[in-house]
C-alpha cells in the first residue's frame, strides 16, 4: 500500500510522539510498504498527485485541519487517519474545545491511537469512529552509567520537554517551598527551546531559590539513544505532568528498574504498580510531599519487583498489525 503521513519531522525535536512516528514508519518501509513522510506544507499536492491509499494526519495539526474538507480534496480512493497523541481538550483547562475537536474528528476514517485511555475518551464522549489502538512497544538499550552520570548521583531524573503541561514549573515551584535541604540533586532532560517563555520561568525558579539553586541541573535535548545512560544512574523517575496519553518515558524508566513517582493523569497511572514498582498520586501537592517522603526514606518499593509484559513486542509487529488492519 502506499501511505502519506503528514507529521513532524521525527528528529525535528524530542518527543514520545516523535519516536513513535519515526519507528513505525521505519518498520511500515522494512515491511514493503510505499511511505512518504510530508510536514504540513505541501501535503495537498503529495495527495493529488501521488494518489495514497492512506494518508495519516498526526493530530498536532488538528488546529490546521479545521477548514479543511478532506472529502473534497482527497482522491476517491484515499482513506484518511488521524494518529491521536494529544488533544488539547485533555488538558485541565481546555475542556470547552471537545466539541470543536469531535467535529473535526469525524471527518476521518480511521483514528490510530496509542493507548486504551485515548479509545476509551474518545467513546465515553460519543467518537463514532473506528479506532485502532497500536500501544507502543519498548524500545529501550541497556544503559551505562558513565562519567556524566556518576558526576550528578545521587539524582531524581525528570524526562519531558520545559512545556506548560509537562508540570516542571509548578512541581519545581513546591520543592522550593520545603523546608529542608535537597539532599538528591534534580536532573532535568528535555528541549528549551518549544516554549522559550516557560523554560526561562523554570531556569529562573531554580537559579533564585536557594533550596534550589545548585541542585537542579537543566541538560537540555538528549538523543533517545542517551536516555538509558541516565536511567541507570537515577535512583529515581518523577514525571509531573498532567496528562500522558501513553508515557514512553515512564514505560522506560519502569522497565530499566528506576522506581517512578507521577501523577494520575491519562495513561500513566495504569503503567505503574503502586507501591511495587513506583508511586502514583493525585495532584502537584501530592507529588512534592511525596518526593519529599521518598529522599526522607519513608517511601520504597518491593526489592524484587516481578516483571510484567506491558507492550507489544515491536514496532515490526505494529507495522504488521496496521498493514492487517488497513488492508481490510
């Protein structure tokens, strides 16, 4: 089959997102298939004049697509998917746009997401389309603690781009108001440069409190391939954010035997075991009390945290089961 996807360059910026679009696509390629990977610009013209079978919208640019009439502008014989990893009526304070997105989804064929939580949001509140649910599988190296690691232990590593729902800011804001000394060193991997603003307000947090100031280390982008490197070294994974449709960072740091710590928001809490392999709780106050329990030594884990099998087992086999699905 052929297919046009219209989504980010993965190596654009680092996300979950991005490695997943990158790998899937990689293995649809492995499998056979024709792909031709587009951003936003230009895309028309791909649609017209290469005639997909499929073309795949990531849902980033589900703001873009509200005037357009995919009926009208795509050949007769392309059917069109939108690939759902976030939807801004997710997020605490965007509720009142659902009903501009349900509009905007039912003029797809096909919604691809990543997690039952998606397809269950997406069904309580009245989506009519077919949805495929591909989770994705982990993709994780054994990492080495080397030189950079061993400099910064023992440190709490947060994976996440410095963006508003990724919670850094406000999590930061309630370690500074503890009353004792850090005794961990903060370790915070994640681009800079998507919301200079808010990042800034993150630098500026940490570099003017003195609680703060010579514990909380900003590395910037890391290549995925790095990440295992900074598991291996953490004593623990704090993920603050609000909303995570699926959580690959959370799902790798599990799986490298790092105890997690995040908040009930999404799919998140369903890849944590509490109290065997991390924490899950229920808003920002919470999460900094219990970082705070956890450096005290009153929170732990099981010493023998019994594996669990939590995704498919590669995005070979993704690529396979959406060729199956696709060609139906």
């Amino acid at each position: 089959m052929k297919w046009l996807w219209i989504i980010p360059d993965p190596g654009s910026f680092p996300s979950g997102g991005n490695v997943y679009n990158g790998h899937l696509l990689a293995a649809l390629k492995e499998e056979g298939e024709e792909v031709v990977m587009t951003e936003w610009e230009g895309w028309k013209a791909h649609a017209m004049r290469w005639i997909p079978d499929w073309v795949v919208f990531d849902s980033i640019y589900l703001p873009q697509l509200d005037r357009v009439h995919l009926d009208v502008l795509l050949p007769v014989t392309t059917r069109s998917m939108l690939l759902v990893h976030h939807l801004a009526s997710l997020e605490a304070d965007q509720s009142g746009i659902l009903a501009g997105e349900l509009s905007q989804l039912a003029k797809f064929d096909v919604l691809l997401v990543t997690s039952p939580f998606t397809q269950n949001y997406l069904t309580d509140h009245g989506v009519r389309n077919t949805i495929w649910v591909l989770e994705p599988p982990l993709l994780l190296l054994r990492g080495k603690t080397g030189a950079a690691q061993r400099a910064l232990q023992p440190y709490l590593l947060m994976v996440g781009n410095l963006i508003p729902r990724k919670g850094i800011l406000d999590y930061l804001r309630g370690l500074s108001l503890t009353s004792a000394e850090i005794p961990v060193r903060i370790v915070i991997i994640g681009s800079m440069e998507l919301e200079p603003e808010y990042a800034a307000a993150c630098k500026a947090i940490a570099s003017s409190n003195e609680i703060l100031r010579d514990q909380v280390h900003f590395l910037g982008t890391v290549s995925h391939e790095e990440i295992p490197d900074w598991l291996q070294g953490a004593a623990l994974f704090v993920s603050a954010s609000s909303m995570e449709t699926f959580g690959i960072a959370i799902q790798e740091a599990l799986a490298s035997g790092v105890p997690v710590l995040c908040l009930q928001g999404g799919y998140a809490g369903k890849l944590v075991r509490q109290g065997i392999d991390g924490w899950v709780v229920d808003d920002m106050e919470a999460l900094v009390a219990a970082t705070e329990q956890w450096w005290a030594g009153h929170l732990y884990v099981q010493d023998e945290q019994p594996s669990v099998e939590r995704t498919s087992s590669s995005y070979q086999q993704l690529a396979e089961t959406l060729i199956r699905y696709s060609s139906r």
